[in-house]
C-alpha cells in the first residue's frame, strides 16, 4: 500500500545511520540509503516536524546460536554520519537492542511532542527497522516506512520486511512521495 497521508504530528525516524553500521556490506548501497535520509531529515526540519537520530552501542543481553560479534568496535563506530547533518533541535536515541523504543524514552519524546505517526528509513531493513516499525505498530502510532531509503545486508531477509512484515504493520512508499505528502 502506497502513503495515503502523512499526519500533521509526524516524526522521521532515522534508524542505525552511524559509521559502523553504513560500512557494512548491503546489498544495496548505504550511500543512497543515507543520501534519501539526509533529503528526507532537511524536509522534516523545514516543516518544523521532529526527526529522531537513533544509533546503537551495544547489544540485548542473552546466548544466540549466532554468537558475538567479533572483537573491539571502532571508537567512532557509534557515531552518526555526517551526511545527516544533526542539528540541536533533532532528538537523538541511543540503543541497546535492535528497536529503538525499548529500554529507551523514545515512546516519551514523541508523545511530549503530540506525535501520531513515525516514518521510518535506515539499516538494517530487517533488524533496526523491522524491530522499530513493530514496536511503533505496537505502541498504536501511525507507521510508514520509505522503501527506498532502507537496506540490510542480506537481500532476501530485506525482501521479506518489505512484502511480508511492513504491509502489516503500516503503509510504505518512495522518499519523493513521502516528501510529496509533506506538503
């Protein structure tokens, strides 16, 4: 289902675009994922709507058959990428998990601000932000997430976020449509 609408209280929210996680192999380029974003984050500043900066330090507690990762990160690896251009007013999230409402006050910032409905964009498509866009579902805000400015690592597992799990969760659409609705 393509955007309908966007509500007058919508945030943007922009998942994992920090310096680790966009150097990362995705099977489409990061670069563009963070270009759209970047576009999407001036529209949103210039309408006076929110736009929330969440990136990840760390990881969930618990054994998973997939392990740990691997050894010492960056120092900078947290960071978010300039091509985003953060400004003061912006609401930054720092998580420990793959969503960015659990375990932070992301649910908070957004009800302060009277906010009815997150557009999501970022990496990965099936972690970050599928975990993000359920939580959002789930916490009864408007979801869309834009199609063309998420990627993930594996082709398949982003296919499936994008017809299976997204279409249940909200409404999906281009960069240039959501920037379209804006107004």
């Amino acid at each position: 289902m393509t955007a309908t609408t966007l509500d007058a209280n919508t945030a943007l929210v922009l998942i994992d675009l920090q310096k680790g996680i966009t150097a990362l192999p995705t099977f489409s380029p990061a670069a563009d994922v963070v270009a759209r974003s970047a576009e999407l984050a001036a529209a949103f500043r210039a309408r006076g709507l929110p736009v929330v900066l969440v990136n990840v330090t760390g990881g969930a507690p618990g054994r998973t058959q997939a392990g740990v990762g691997g050894g010492e990160l960056p120092a900078d690896w947290a960071e978010l990428v300039p091509e985003i251009d953060q400004q003061p007013g912006d609401i930054t999230v720092t998580k420990q998990q793959w969503g960015a409402f659990y375990g932070t006050g992301l649910d908070l910032e957004l009800r302060r601000r009277g906010v009815t409905q997150v557009v999501l964009a970022g990496i990965a498509t099936s972690i970050g932000v599928e975990s993000t866009a359920r939580a959002a579902h789930e916490h009864g805000y408007h979801v869309t997430i834009v199609t063309d400015a998420v990627t993930d690592m594996d082709a398949e597992a982003h296919r499936n976020s994008v017809e299976k799990i997204f279409p249940r969760l909200g409404e999906l659409d281009s960069t240039k449509a959501l920037i379209g609705l804006l107004g």
